[in-house]
C-alpha cells in the first residue's frame, strides 16, 4: 500500500490512512506500506537547499529532502500502535533498498527485504519512507521527485506482493487529468505501455519510473482513493484503476464485449521550453553539431523539427528542452555559435505540450488528422509536432492548455457523460 502527500498531510488525515491500513490487515493480508512526506513538504525542503546553496551538492541535498518521508513513516507507525496494531518503520538504510549513485535521481539496484519479511510474518505492519534509498557509498540518495510510487512498486516486487495499491487523492486513472476537464472519465484498466507513455509526457498520478518497473517486474498496480471510509468497497475489490498488460487487456476487452479506443488519454505538460535556432547551414552534420553538446551537458531534447525553405541552404532548427535546462541550454548553444554558424537563438518557455496516447493508434489510421482538426477549428496554432507508436504530441502556447486539452478530450469521444465531482 503507498499513500501519497496529501494523503499524510496531518495527524487526521494519518488516522484515516492507519484505519485503511488495519481493514486490510483485518482482511487477512500481511501489508507494507510506503508513504510520501506531506503535501508541500518536499518543495519546502528543496527550497531551504536553494537558500542555503544555490549551487547544491546533490548527496546534502538527498539528506535534506529525503527527511519528509522520515517524520510521515514514523507517525504512521505511531498512531498504527495507537490503534492496537503492530508496527514498525524501516528507513531506506535500513532494509536497506540498495540504489544507484546518481544522487536526487537515483535508481533502485536491489532491495534486501529478509528482515522486513520475517517481521511482516510476525504480524508486524511494516512502514516504509518513500523516495528514499541507500548509495553504493553508504549514502542517503533520493529517487526524484514523485519517486514514492517507484519505492513501493520495487518493493512490492521484492515482497513478491500480490498487489501493489497506489492510494491517492483521485479514484483512479482517468482519461485526462480529472482536475482539468470535468468530464473525465475513469479508465477501469490502462494498460502498462499507455500509463508508461501518459506518465511520461505528464500525467504526474504515477512517476514513469514506477510504471517501467512494474511492467518489467509483473507487479501488479492498482490506483485508488483514500478518501474513503469503513464502508467503502475494500480495496481487493478492485475499486480503482488496474494497470494490466497487452494480453489481460485484450482477454478483458473481449470479455466484457467493450469497444476498444482509439484514444486513450489525453496529458499536457507545461515544463517544456522551445528553442529556435535560425539561419542554420543546410548540411551534413549541422544537427548533431547543435545536438551532441546538449546531450554531453544530459539536457534531454524531446521534439525536433527541421524547417525547409530558406533560400541559399539555410534552414531553422526548433526544439524544446526541459525548462529547467533552458537556461544552460541557451548558453551552451551561444558559447557554439561560431561551429554551428547559426544567426540567432529565440527561446519560448510559455509553450505547453499536449499528448494523445492509446495502443489503438497501432492499428488506426486518421488519429493525427482528427487531432490537427479540432485543434484548428479552435485556432489553436501548432508549434511543433512529435508522435511514437502509440502517441502523438504537439507544442501550443501555453494560454491554450485547458482548451487544448477539453477540445481533443471531445474530439476523440472521451467524455463522459456525467461530469466528475
Ligand atoms: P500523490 O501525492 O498521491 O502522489 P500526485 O499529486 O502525485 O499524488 O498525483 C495525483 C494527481 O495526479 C491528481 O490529483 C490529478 O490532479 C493528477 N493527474 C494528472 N493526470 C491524471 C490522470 N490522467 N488521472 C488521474 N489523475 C491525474
Ligand atoms: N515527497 C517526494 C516528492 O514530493 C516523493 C513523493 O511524494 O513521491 O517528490
Ligand atoms: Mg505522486
């Protein structure tokens, strides 16, 4: 079981999550449970680092922001002991979950859960901080931000557990951010490949990491509520969002006669900035001269379109980074202007990337056009397009987010026909 930070934000709020925990143990299950720091918690934190350092060592800094999770663990276990009920935190070191060196963004290399194991066989509830492991060095290390959902899928694994609960403050995977269109509609299941897909260009109810790892390892995730109460369908009744592969997909559609979507979900992401660089020289080896020293400094560069049509064999280059890499991005690209020989950089940060995923797109064409169409009815202008196997993403301005994402939600049938509370 993992609750997330607005689940632990307070004492009250931890009664409520202690009481889920003790009806599935009355339920007849042994259960871990990873919980976040509090909501607002881990930016506060991270902030105090910024003051503190601008510059900062990334190992204090996993020291500072990997404590929330620490003081979330601990009362969990106290008011869990307050309600007659055994328990015990373990802290990263101590299991110890075992994580690469790459402080703040570490990967999670082996979990040793024996000890935990036999506690848990005892009939003690085990408690577990999220986010946190331990480095190959003995050091405190973090897994990045979102990066609870990623402890309790591995450990999960390593409990070989039958199912892995991501409690949350929505009561599942829905077809798009649920705060955002009213009607949204909860998915029932979504597969591995199109939660990968949806968490990674924005859909933040799971970390990507969380979802790769499930999907490699057959834990199975299940996202539900925990603003729930003692009359609320037990959690083993599958309230929330299953997360299944391709085949149980495919048995499950044939099962229940359900017609199968084109489009699955929708998701935006508005941490993406846009680069332009114009005039560049129409040769072999003027891409990668822009591209190979962004990747040496690991800026991620995500859509790239190469404009034709400049006369005397010149062309524009447009791309987007992360916008927290923009600004590096920007001085790199000058610091090369001479080897690259381009005219000028402009840089946009108000732009939003709007994504439609859905494993139907494999076998349909026409998912592009209708996207192209509905956001062009809307004026809404595209700035630059990327697409894989089971997506397609475009670049909008930002102002035009919300509507970007109500309009495709219409255009592709999504809408449910009661909007969501
Ligand atoms: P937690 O603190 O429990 O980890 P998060 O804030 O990380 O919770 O994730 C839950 C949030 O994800 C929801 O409140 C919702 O606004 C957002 N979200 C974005 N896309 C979706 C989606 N497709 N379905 C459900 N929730 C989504
Ligand atoms: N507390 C961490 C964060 O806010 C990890 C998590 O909640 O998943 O990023
Ligand atoms: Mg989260």
């Amino acid at each position: 079981m993992k609750f997330g930070g607005t689940s632990m934000a307070g004492s009250e709020r931890i009664r409520r999550v202690a009481g889920i925990v003790r009806r599935q143990q009355a339920a007849g299950h042994q259960v871990a449970v990873v919980v976040s720091a509090m909501a607002g918690e881990t930016d506060r934190l991270v902030n105090f680092c910024r003051e503190a350092n601008p510059l900062y060592d990334p190992a204090e800094y996993d020291v500072v922001v990997a404590s929330g999770e620490q003081v979330t663990a601990g009362l969990l276990a106290l008011t869990l002991q307050a309600m007659g009920c055994r328990a015990r935190s373990w802290l990263g070191w101590q299991i110890p979950i075992h994580t690469q060196e790459a402080h703040a963004k570490a990967r999670i290399s082996s979990i040793d859960a024996e000890a935990m194991i036999a506690a848990m066989d005892a009939g003690e509830v085990a408690v577990i901080p999220g986010f946190q492991g331990l480095s190959e060095q003995g050091r405190i290390t973090t897994l990045g931000r979102g990066g609870s959902d990623t402890s309790a899928v591995g450990v999960a694994a390593a409990l070989k557990a039958d199912r892995c609960d991501i409690y949350t403050d929505v009561d599942g995977v829905y077809t798009t951010d649920p705060r955002i269109v009213a009607r949204a509609r909860k998915l029932k299941y979504v597969t591995y490949e199109e939660m990968l897909e949806l968490a990674s260009v924005g859909a933040k109810v799971l970390q990507t990491r969380s979802v790769s790892l499930a999907m490699k390892e057959g834990v199975r995730v299940q996202v539900l509520s925990s603003f729930i109460d003692e009359e609320s369908p037990l959690a083993d009744t599958l309230p929330g969002t299953m997360i299944v592969s391709d085949d149980d997909m495919a048995k499950i559609v044939e099962e229940h006669e359900m017609e199968s979507q084109l489009v699955t979900g929708i998701a935006h992401d508005k941490n993406e900035a846009r680069i332009v660089l114009t005039r560049v020289p129409d040769r072999p080896g003027a891409v990668s001269g822009i591209f190979a020293p962004l990747a040496d400094a690991s800026i991620n560069v995500d859509m790239i379109i190469q404009n034709v049509g400049r006369d005397k064999g010149e062309t524009d280059v447009t791309f987007t980074v992360p916008q927290a890499d923009l600004a590096r991005a920007q001085a790199l690209l000058e610091d090369k202007r001479e080897t690259i020989g381009f005219n000028r950089v402009i840089t946009d940060s108000k732009v939003a990337k709007i994504s439609v995923v859905g494993v139907g797109m494999r076998s349909h064409a026409g998912v592009a056009s209708t996207m192209f169409k509905a956001l062009a009815e809307r004026g809404i202008n595209i700035q630059a397009i990327s697409t894989s196997e089971i997506k397609i993403s475009v670049l909008i301005d930002e102002d035009e987010t919300e509507l970007a994402v109500r309009v495709l939600h219409t255009a592709y049938g999504l809408d449910a026909d009661v909007p969501a509370e």
